[in-house]
C-alpha cells in the first residue's frame, strides 16, 4: 500500500504503523470512506456504472504504467516473497520462506516453470491440456512484470458516491505477468459473481489466458 501510495494516485489507506504481539502481526491503517461498490451497484444507473468503471480503467492503467524495480523478477514490491491462498503450500520449496509465501523467481518463465512443476516440458505420458498449457507457457513472450493487485473483487473496490475513494486488500500484489489482473479478478467468489460481467469494462481482455489458467487451476490444485 505505501509503495502504490508513494508512486501513484490510486487512493489507498495510509499506514500508520504495523507490529507483532504475541506471534500475530497487526497493522494501524487510515479508515478510507466509502462503501464497497458490490453494494447497490444492482441499482445503479448505466451512467453511474460506467463513471465507475472508466475511474477504475484508469487506475488500472497508472498502476500499469509502472517500471519494474527488480527487472525481470516476479516478486513482491520490495522484491521479495509473494502471498496468495489460492496457491497454497507452494513456498515449501525455500526453507526460508513460510508455505503460505512462495518466490521471489527470477522471471516470468521460472515463474511458469514453478506453476507446472514437476513437469517442465510436455511428455506424450501427461494429459492433452497439461501438454498444452505447458506450450503456451513456454512459447509466448511475456516481457517483463507489471504491478498487479491481484484481487480486483467488487469487495475490494470503495465507492462514494460516483467516485472511487479506495482500493483495499493488497496483501496478494506483486510484480506479475500482464495477464495475472485479468485472470485472477475472473476467479469471482459467490459474494461476487455479477462482476464477471463487468470485468472487460476496465482490464484489457484476455480469453485465450483464462483459458489457459483455467486448466492450471484444475490440473495443478489452485483453491480457485
């Protein structure tokens, strides 16, 4: 949140202080008013929703235009650790990282390589779509990380009015690749299932990626 804070204007909460007591970690955070935009967004006009949408697009965009600190790194915003319960128990890899954090990797492609392990190539032994995914995977391009929230729910997302006046819950941000926004905010909950309708609406649209993670989530044991 400070370095989004620090470096953009998309309106976070400022910290105040964080600390441990007692093995629980704590952190002192500014109230941001506001509502979530999940409430009454139902009956909203289309204008409303579209005023909405566009100040989200924009902050998307801002938070895209960011340079990677780290280069080609897939890491955290201090170029460390990431954390994200729907990969969970990856980080036993490290022993010095806790099962419930995972990275930092070096770039997109040993971040691939870590989402499909064991396998690191396709074999005539595994299914059609593993094979697949692992392909893709390994031929496209990917360019270097962009700044990515991670989970961008209608929960997540404060409203007044027609003004955004809070983004929230950025404990699974890091620098990802480009398509990590798309696919991960398409991963609605039953709290949230109308958003899927709107997602196009502020982050460039990418079928053939959600696809492509919707076999990783079924073959490699993402909670979804």
């Amino acid at each position: 949140m400070e370095f989004i804070r620090h470096n953009t204007s998309i309106p976070v909460p400022k910290v105040y202080c964080a600390f441990k007591h007692k093995n629980t970690t704590y952190i002192v955070m500014e109230r941001v008013k506001g509502h979530k935009i999940s409430n009454y967004w139902l009956n909203r006009s289309e204008e409303s929703k579209t005023r909405l949408l566009a100040q989200l697009k924009g902050l998307v965009d801002e938070m895209r235009a960011l340079r990677p600190p780290h280069g080609s790194q897939v890491a955290n915003a201090k170029g460390g650790s990431l954390h994200d319960l729907r990969l969970p128990g990856l980080g036993l890899d490290n022993p010095q990282v806790t099962a419930l954090r995972f990275g930092p990797f070096e770039d997109i492609a040993s971040f691939h390589r870590w989402l499909t392990k064991p396998y690191d190539y396709p074999h005539e032994s595994l299914l059609t779509d593993v094979n697949e995914l692992i392909n893709w995977y390994k031929d496209n391009d990917w360019g270097l990380p962009v700044f990515t929230h991670g989970d961008l729910s209608s929960l997540n997302i404060l409203v007044q009015g027609d003004n955004i006046t809070g983004i929230i819950d950025w404990e699974t941000a890091g620098w990802y690749p480009a398509y990590w926004e798309y696919t991960t905010a398409s991963q609605v909950n039953i709290r949230n299932l109308f958003w899927v309708d709107y997602i196009d609406r502020f982050l460039e649209p990418r079928p053939k990626e959600l696809e492509m993670d919707r076999i990783r989530q079924c073959r490699f044991g993402d909670f979804g």
